[in-house]
C-alpha cells in the first residue's frame, strides 16, 4: 500500500473535521481513506460533496493558520510575560514627573528640562516600559517550577514561551530600560541601576515575604520616577504613586489568596517601612523648598484634584472588586489599578494647571485600557480561531 503524503492526510483530517465524524475514524493509512469509512458513506451526496469542499479549503489554509496561530500565541504570550497590558500606569508616572520638573524653573539646567519634550518624553518611557518588562519576565523565569503547579495557566508554564525567551526578554528589557536612562544623565543613570537592584531583589526572594516585597514594590515606582529628575523638588506625588502601589499590591496579594498569607505582623512589619520611606520623601521636602511643605500645591485648593481621583479611584476598584477572589481578582486589581495611577497622573497636572497635558494622559490611558480590554476577549480566538463546525 503506498504512504500517503502529507497533503493526503490533510485532506482526511480534513473531512473528519468538517463531517464532525473525525472522533469515530481510525488513523488514515491510505489517500482518501476517511471517504469509505462506513459513518461518511452514510452521509447525502450533498453533505459529502461539501465536506470534501472544506475539507481542500483546509488542505490550502491550515499548514498558514498552523504557523499564524503559533506566531499570534507567542506574541500574545510574550506581551502577558512583560505585563505590557498595565504598564501605561507606569508610564504616566514618569511623564508627569518629566513635565512638572520641566515646569520648574529651578530646574533649568538639567537634562530633564534641557532637551526637547518629545525626546524626554520618549527616554522616559523607555525607562518605565523597560524596568516593568524586566522585573515581569525575570518573576516568571525564576518561578516557572512553581508555575507549573500555582499557575499553569501563565506563559511558560502553559508551554506558549520557552523559559530561554522569558530570560531574552528579561535582558533586552533591563538594556533597554538602561539607554533610556541616559538621556538624563549621570544621576538618572545611577538612578536606574538603583532601581535594577531593587528589581533583582524583590523577585530573587523578597516577593515572597509580603512584608518586604511590597515595600520594595512601592520603593521601585518611587524610583522609577525619581530618574528623569532626582533633583526635583515636587516629591509629593512620588510618594502618592508610592503609596498606592503599596495598597494596591498589598490588596492583590490578600484577594489573590497567595502564600504565605498577608499576617497582622506583617502588615505591621510593611506599614513601618512605609512610614519609613515617607519620613524620607517628607525630609527631601523640606530640604529642597526652604522648610516647607506642599510648596506648589496650596494656591486654590489645588491639592483636592489629585486626592478627590484617589477616593473616588478606591471607591469604584472597592465596587468592581468586592466579590472576587483568587487569581482572577489579583489580576483584575492591577489591571485597574495601572488605569487608577493613569488618572491620578492626569490629576496632579491639572493641578498644576497642565490641562492640555492632562487631557493627553487620560485620553492615552482610556485607549489602552479600552484596548487591553478587547485584546483580553479578542486574544484567545486570536490564537485557536474558530475551526469549521459540521
């Protein structure tokens, strides 16, 4: 009997599939098999004839899909491992500490406030996209073990992307998040690598004592905007988006139902550290604006813009999130908490009578989150599309 060739067995697969029969056949063992098999003789001239006619749209369009597929998947794999979809929260926060410090006039010399705004803006984002990508993808690569039996639905487990990948993407991430850093100089840079420390730290081991992991969470987005401009003399929205990767991460931690759980002595043990590196930011304050406090923000009541987008930001998360729990909730609360930190950016600029740029940010920070979205419905029908259906 001869071999079939690969276009053969295709065209069998083929037919089962569109007959819906494919269950009830043996492996084909010669061209054209699967038309004699007892269940498709049975069928009308009709039915065979268009199941042989889908079946050669298969035969013509199946080895491109297979490969389509495989490349969309990995694509998709690779934007969930360096958390791309949350990573416009982070985004923001660098921008808005670019564009206040380029609003002080103090600061005129520096690099930040020197250069054109597209460059810093674009430098900046580089150093906010790079270091997130590069503490997700390291997180994953070190626990794809423990993946494998918590989490076998994240990328390398699921078997989407090769751990060798995850560490590519790690590398390329941290050398990228590196270049945009010298746009701001000397103190941006050091900056950086400062903030590359605390990155390895928290995901070789202190993610997994709560109490350290989210202070160092909170310590690395205080950082992450510190590097366009350490000398900046607006701290107080540092510590905000400090703050609130702090609560966010520590309420994630807890609805996720993660181990070890968040104990009372922990959560002493985090909130000691954050009144710590508070009592820094408050020094820092004082230091660089002659003693004073909230410098740029009395005139108006300005300071309410920012603090009423927080309440009402907590308010809605509380209402989204109230009756989940597990994984799912853990995601949910960063997912909306990187469009929180968004608007809450978008808020301290329209404080600082900024509103075109504060437009700007929101009106971004919708658009991703709308797009994250629809990639999140549109993705897995992306990756195994729908096949024909008998």
């Amino acid at each position: 009997m001869p071999v079939p060739s690969v276009q053969e067995l295709w065209f069998d697969a083929g037919v089962a599939r569109a007959t819906g029969l494919g269950r009830d056949m043996p492996v084909p063992s010669a061209p054209v098999t699967c038309l004699s098999h007892p269940p498709i003789r049975r069928l009308s001239m009709r039915a065979r004839a268009g199941a042989v006619a889908r079946a050669c749209l298969s035969l013509h369009r199946a080895p491109y899909h297979g490969a389509m597929r495989r490349i969309v998947r990995r694509t998709i794999a690779a934007i969930e491992l360096s958390r791309l979809p949350v990573a416009f929260g982070a985004v923001a926060n660098v921008w808005l500490m670019i564009l206040l410090c380029r609003a002080d006039a103090r600061l005129g010399e520096l690099p930040v406030a020197s250069q054109p705004l597209w460059s810093v803006l674009g430098a900046g984002g580089l150093v906010a996209v790079g270091f997130l990508a590069f503490g997700a993808a390291l997180n994953d690569f070190l626990d794809a073990k423990h993946d494998r039996a918590f989490a076998p639905d994240r990328p390398l487990p699921a078997g989407n992307l090769r751990p060798r990948r995850a560490a590519q993407i790690a590398a390329i991430s941290l050398l990228g998040g590196l270049f945009g850093s010298l746009a701001f100089g000397t103190t941006g840079a050091a900056m950086a690598m400062s903030l590359a420390a605390v990155i390895l730290v928290y995901d070789a081991f202190a993610k997994h004592v709560p109490s350290l992991g989210i202070v160092l969470a909170g310590l690395a987005t205080a950082l992450s905007m510190a590097v366009p401009c350490t000398e900046t003399t607006t701290l107080l929205p540092i510590w905000l988006a400090m703050s609130q990767t702090m609560g966010v991460g520590a309420l994630a931690y807890v609805l996720g139902e993660k181990r070890p759980k968040l104990t009372g002595r922990s959560a002493l043990i985090g909130a000691t550290g954050w009144i710590f590196w508070t009592a820094v930011l408050l020094a820092l304050e004082l230091e660089r604006n002659d003693g004073r406090v909230l410098a740029t923000w009395t005139e108006g009541g300005a300071i309410a813009i920012p603090a009423a987008t927080v309440l009402v930001g907590a308010a809605v998360g509380y209402w989204k999130l109230r009756t989940l729990r597990g994984s799912r909730a853990g995601e949910k609360i960063l997912r909306y908490g990187s469009l929180w930190k968004s608007l809450v950016a978008s808020a301290w600029l329209v404080a600082a009578g900024m509103h075109l740029e504060a437009a700007a940010i929101a009106t971004i920070a919708a658009v991703a989150f709308g797009t994250v979205a629809i990639l999140r419905e549109a993705g897995p029908q992306l990756a195994e599309p729908v096949s024909w259906r008998s």
